[in-house]
C-alpha cells in the first residue's frame, strides 16, 4: 500500500488497525482510476495484481469488473 495516495502512516498498512480498511478503500479507488485510464487509453484487457504482504489489500468486490 505504500505509495498510494494517502498512506502516511504505518498505522494506515497495518492490518490490526481501523486505518487499514479506509486504505484498502482508498486503494481500491485508485486502481480503478488506474483500470478507467488505461481503458479509456486504449487497452483492451487489464490484469490487476495485489501482490503486496498477504495479497488481499485491494477490495475485489469494489474493484472495476472490467479487469481481471
């Protein structure tokens, strides 16, 4: 999560925390801003990796259904 917009605090990426799931929030958010442009940019598939600490930061449910 580090490197996001708003992540400025250790308690913001640890999981043990309230801040955590306004991050993984704040994430998921992100990557779709990220999913929307490429599209609109001319990508026809895209394929999004959470591949940070245990792999679930991002809310796949929230996430646009556009990507894989």
């Amino acid at each position: 999560m580090e490197g996001i917009w708003g992540v400025v605090s250790s308690a913001h990426v640890n999981s043990d925390t309230s801040e955590y799931q306004r991050m993984r929030k704040l994430m998921t958010r992100e990557a779709n801003i990220v999913i929307d442009q490429v599209f609109k940019n001319g990508a026809t598939e895209v394929i999004v990796n959470d591949s940070h600490d245990i792999m679930d930061n991002l809310l796949i449910e929230e996430l646009d259904p556009r990507a894989h």
